[in-house]
C-alpha cells in the first residue's frame, strides 16, 4: 500500500488497538494519496504500530538468503526475490526472520509486534511463493481466524458469506486451465454446480468426479469435489 493518506492510517492504527491483526509488505505507507513522501520516520504513522522502523534499503545484489525464526523457524530459509528494507526492531518486537548476509544479518526481514489488543507483522522483502505461503498461513493461525478455506489455499480460492435466508454459503473458484479436486471445507447444498461448455455450446457436467455436483445433491465434509478449469461451485449449509 505504497499510497495511504492519513485517514487510512489512522483507521489502520484503531484496527490493530482494537484487537485486529494486521499484515504488511514492503515499501507500504510511504506517500500519501497525492503522491507526496511522508516526512516522519517510516512507516508513516505506525512506527509504535509495528514496532520498528527502517530509513535503509536496498537491493539483494545476488545471495542474500531469509533466514526464519521463533514461530516460523520451521520454514526453509529462501533468497530475497527484490528489494530489501533493514528494519530497526524494537526490543519488545519479535523477530520472526532476518538476512543471512555479513552487512545486514543485524536487520529484521519479516517482524511482528503487539499493540493494543492486536498486533502487526511487516513482511522487508519479496519472498517466494512458497515462503510467502508460510508465512501467510502461520500470520493466518496466530490470529485465530483460519476458515473454510485455508486448507485449499493454492489450490483454488475460497469465498463465504450469508444469504438473504441465513445460510453460509461457500463459493469455490478454480481460476486455472486445471481440473481440481479438492476436499470439501464444508457441508451443504450444492446451489451452482460446475459445467463444461463444450465448442458446439452444450453444456455437460464435469467429468471423473468422485462426486458429480448437481443443483440440489447434498455435500458432506470431506467429500471430494471435481472442479473444472475456470470454474465454480458454490454449496449453502
């Protein structure tokens, strides 16, 4: 969020004081919505939100490994895929990874810190797919607000809410050129079943399903589900 005007710092500052959990990545809060740099220590407005600061970064410049720590001391070190901020960690801040390099291994690259009722991580650098994976999931699980669709992250994504009736209702999208099958989060009704148009424009169910999603049939937890490519499937209950 490179552009944020003051407004949106200080609602970011109440969220996080009123029990929220809030993630960042690099190079947030720097101008405001015209544009125009903030002149304070950076990040702009939240420097005791996060607990750090930085007025340093630069570019990997070849290795500079992340190196991770306390709660995600599980993940495998990676390489910084970009530019990397040198953040100055408060003491009370914890240090979740830093930069395996001589001139900057006393630096924090991914950090977390409680403020108020929440906390704040602030991801320094571009990670990996699977690295940023990690720490998303653990940011995830730390904050008590795993869902329905956290098993199937990176395979396809996972929207809920409540219709006019009460129900939850669970969209599932495959936005890929794949077939998917994955593990029903929930139990339900299926309300739109997935399709295949074929190029002479007849519709057909989705083929080698364990499952076949037709409107109407009843989904338990756990069942596999056959996704087609572009598709979806949404199920109430």
């Amino acid at each position: 969020l490179y552009c944020a005007s003051q407004e949106t710092t200080d609602r970011l500052r109440a969220f996080v004081e009123n029990g929220g959990h809030l993630v960042s990545t690099m190079r947030s809060f720097v101008t405001d919505d015209e544009v125009t740099v903030w002149h304070d220590r950076a990040p702009h407005n939240l420097t005791d939100v996060f607990g750090m600061t930085y007025n340093q970064f630069t570019r990997p410049n070849g290795h500079v490994s992340v190196e991770f720590a306390g709660a995600l001391a599980e993940t495998a070190s990676t390489d910084a895929q970009s530019l990397i901020e040198l953040l100055n960690a408060d003491a009370d801040t914890e240090v979740l990874a830093s930069y395996g390099h001589y001139a900057w291994k006393d630096y924090a690259a991914v950090t977390r810190h409680a403020f108020g009722k929440g906390d704040a991580e602030w991801v320094a650098t571009l990670l990996d797919a699977d690295s940023i994976r990690a720490v998303m999931r653990e940011a995830v699980e730390h904050a008590g607000v795993e869902g329905a669709g956290t098993a199937l992250a990176g395979q396809v994504a996972v929207r809920q809410g409540v219709n006019a009736l009460g129900e939850n209702v669970t969209y599932l999208l495959n936005y890929s050129a794949d077939e998917v099958t994955v593990a029903s989060p929930i139990e339900g009704e299926v309300v739109v079943a997935p399709v295949v148009i074929a190029t002479d424009g007849s519709i057909d169910e989705v083929a080698n399903a364990e499952v076949v999603l037709k409107e109407g049939a009843a989904v338990k937890q756990g069942d596999p589900l056959t996704i087609g490519r572009w598709n979806v499937a949404v199920i109430a209950g």
